[in-house]
C-alpha cells in the first residue's frame, strides 16, 4: 500500500479511533464497536495488551478497514508492527531512520510533531501525514487554522484533545483528518462494556461528515 491510496482513503473517511487499552479482548470489542458504526481507520497504540496479537485478529475480522499502530517508539516495534501486518504507522516523534524504514516497507507513516519546523522536518523525511500532537496545549483549532498559510501543502492530522464536538471545525481549519480517543471510547461506556455507545458516538461522526460532503 502506498502513501497516495492511502491518503486518498484517508481524505474520505477523515476520523481515526484511536484505541489504547490494557486489556486485549476490550480493545476488539472496542475496535468491533466503531467498525459496526461505520468507521474505516481503526489505531491501535503499541503499548496496548497484545498489540501485535490484536492488529492481526483485526485484519482479519474487519477486512473492510485499514487498521494502523500508534504509539510505536522505535525500530524493533516498528519491525514487530509490521510483522503483525499493520497498514499505517504513527509515531509520537520524528526519527528520521523510522520514517525511512516505513517508506522502503512501503507503509504509510504519521509522525508526531508539533512546531513548523518539526513539521516541516518530517515532511521532508518522507512522511506520509504529519500528525500535531498534543494539538489543545497550543492552541487547537486555531494552531491548525494558523499552519495553513505556509504549511497548507502538508497534510496534517491534529491529535490530542480532538472531541467528536470540535472535530469537524479542524477539518474545516485544514486538518486532513483527525485522531479521537477518549472521546469517542468514554471510561463508563468501557466500564460497562455498552459498546452500543461507541457506536453510535461512530455514527453520529461519521453523520457529520456526509452533511459536510454534501
């Protein structure tokens, strides 16, 4: 899979769940929930309960969806991930040997980065997306509104404080898409195991997407 389908997939779903949990049959029925609700990129962090486990189980359960690793931190979990067949990779940080192994893997990368020129920098490196994490401490929809002027050519994927409330306005300030976490998988719907919930927190996201497509 190239970094171009990828991102042409990635500019008409627009929302990414991202799941981190430490308990691996939570994080399936967690992935199963936002899937019924519509959801076509599913995250699951590395340092999730049985990551490796879980991403193979999910491209194999939901193979109507790309399903990605976050959180990867190095090049052993990197390699893991791809072992475990994973279809995007984010990191929380720019090294440029990781963004060189993903291109020749041919696996899209996101790598975290918060000013300009680690921005820029990753982009450079060969980045698929770039993603601006923690996107609230610094301003939020309007740091990303701000980027635009002399970063719009760099696609950007705000994470960190996106709610399913402000989502659609960092679209609309620029963002290719955007990360949701514990937004979208409340603690008492996990608690409870409603996953009802999170589906429909899904459905409802991706209602507003269609309203905006059309």
């Amino acid at each position: 899979m190239s970094s171009s389908p990828w991102l042409s997939l990635l500019q008409q779903h627009r929302f990414i769940p991202v799941i981190r949990t430490s308990n691996r049959l939570r994080g399936l029925k967690m992935a199963h929930a936002v899937a019924i609700g519509g959801m076509q990129f599913i995250e699951i962090t590395w340092n999730s309960d049985g990551a490796g486990e879980l991403i193979t189980k999910l491209r194999s359960e939901l193979p109507q969806c790309t399903i990605g690793c976050g959180t990867v931190l190095n090049l052993l979990q990197m390699q893991q991930a791809i072992d475990a067949g994973v279809q995007f990779i984010f990191t929380p940080h720019v090294e440029a040997q990781m963004i060189q192994t993903a291109v020749n893997s041919n696996i899209p990368i996101v790598p975290g980065a918060l000013t300009p020129t680690e921005i820029v920098t990753a982009w450079g490196l060969g980045a698929s997306c770039v993603k601006v994490f923690p996107v609230q401490a610094v301003g939020g929809v309007n740091y990303i509104k701000s980027l635009q002027g002399p970063l719009g050519h760099i696609p950007l994927i705000p994470t960190g404080g996106v709610t399913i409330e402000n989502a659609q306005d960092f679209l609309q300030a620029g963002a290719i898409a955007v990360g949701l976490s514990s937004d979208l998988f409340p603690k008492h719907s996990l608690d409870s195991e409603n996953w009802d919930v999170i589906t429909q927190k899904a459905k409802a996201l991706q209602k507003t997407l269609l309203l905006t497509k059309g």
